[in-house]
C-alpha cells in the first residue's frame, strides 16, 4: 500500500453550521446533539485507505464566532484544501459562506481545493440554488449530514480525489 500525506485541510464556516460535528463524524464516527461551540481552532488527524492507498488527512477545525475570524487566514493560508461549511435550515449562515469563498478566493493559495458542504442535510430537501452557486464558482458540492453520517466520508474523498499526491 502506498502512503500519501495531502497536505492541511481546514473547515471554515459560520458558527453552528457543523464544522466541528462533521470532524467528529469523519474522525471518530461519532455525533453529539449537543455539540460545544469551538474555541480558536481545533486539530485532528485522520489516516483512511481510499482505492489502493492510505492518504492522511490533517484537519484544522476552525472556530466560526466572528471575534475569531482574525484567526483564520493563520489556518487556511498554508492549506491544501478548504471545506466551507453551511448550515442548510439558515439563509444567513449560506451567506456567510460566500463571503468565505470570496476571502479565500482573494487571499487564499490559489491551487487550494475547495468543497461547499450544505450541512444538516437531515432536516431539509436539496437546495438547487447552492449547487448551481458551486458550479459557477469552482466548488465541488454535496449536502453532508455529520447526524445520519450521510455524505461525510465522501466529501473527504472527493478532496483526496482532487489533490496531488506528494
Ligand atoms: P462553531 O464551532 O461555533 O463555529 O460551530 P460548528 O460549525 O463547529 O458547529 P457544531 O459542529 O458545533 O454544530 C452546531 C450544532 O448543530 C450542534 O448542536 C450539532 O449537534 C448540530 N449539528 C451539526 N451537524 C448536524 C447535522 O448534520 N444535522 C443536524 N440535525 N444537526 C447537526
Ligand atoms: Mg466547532
């Protein structure tokens, strides 16, 4: 088996959307109804095998409280990859994820892979504007649930899938 590490992937989003939960389920496929908002940032590390080889996954988990959002450039800058996370039940927190896509469009490493994920997906039918929003901005979308686990993994592999391997 080959071993390939993909570099930093970093979760940004507006607070409450299920940034931390779908780290959790990705991580330790575990969910809490309860879950503690984030501190500053939080980081997690995840090894799985996807076709033939393993590809490990370093996580930043950022805090989405806007007194931490000075923060996060220190987390994105040197990432490979970016999951912006939005809550699809709140209008404003999908709005606050355009603003985040525009922030790394602007300052963030240009060859930065970047996945929008609708998140909570359990308590709602797809939304088509989102994804048609993916589509014009080079995003990859899916509509993850980190309740029912529905799209979690997946949207992981869909990064490993896009990113070179070093
Ligand atoms: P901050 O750390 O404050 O930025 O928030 P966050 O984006 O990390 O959100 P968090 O993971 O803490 O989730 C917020 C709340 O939403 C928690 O009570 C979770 O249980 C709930 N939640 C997260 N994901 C889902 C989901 O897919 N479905 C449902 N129904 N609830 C979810
Ligand atoms: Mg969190």
């Amino acid at each position: 088996m080959l071993n390939y590490d993909l570099g930093l992937d970093v979760l940004l989003g507006d607070v409450g959307a299920g940034k931390s939960s779908l780290v959790l389920r990705f991580v330790k496929g575990q969910f809490l109804e309860f879950q503690e908002s984030t501190i500053g940032a939080a980081f997690f590390s995840q090894t799985v095998a996807v076709n033939d080889a393993t590809v490990k996954f370093e996580i930043w988990d950022t805090a989405g409280q806007e007194r931490y959002h000075s923060l996060a450039p220190m987390y994105y800058r040197g990432a490979a990859a970016a999951i912006i996370v939005y809550d699809t039940t709140n209008q404003m927190s999908f709005e606050r994820a355009k603003k985040w896509v525009q922030e790394l469009q602007s300052q963030g490493n240009p060859n930065m892979v970047t996945a929008l994920a609708g998140n909570k997906a359990d308590l709602l039918d797809e939304r088509k504007e989102a994804s048609t929003y993916a589509q014009e901005n080079g995003l990859f979308f899916m509509e993850t649930s980190a309740k029912t686990a529905s799209n979690v993994n997946d949207i992981f592999y869909e990064i490993a899938k896009r990113l070179p391997r070093v």
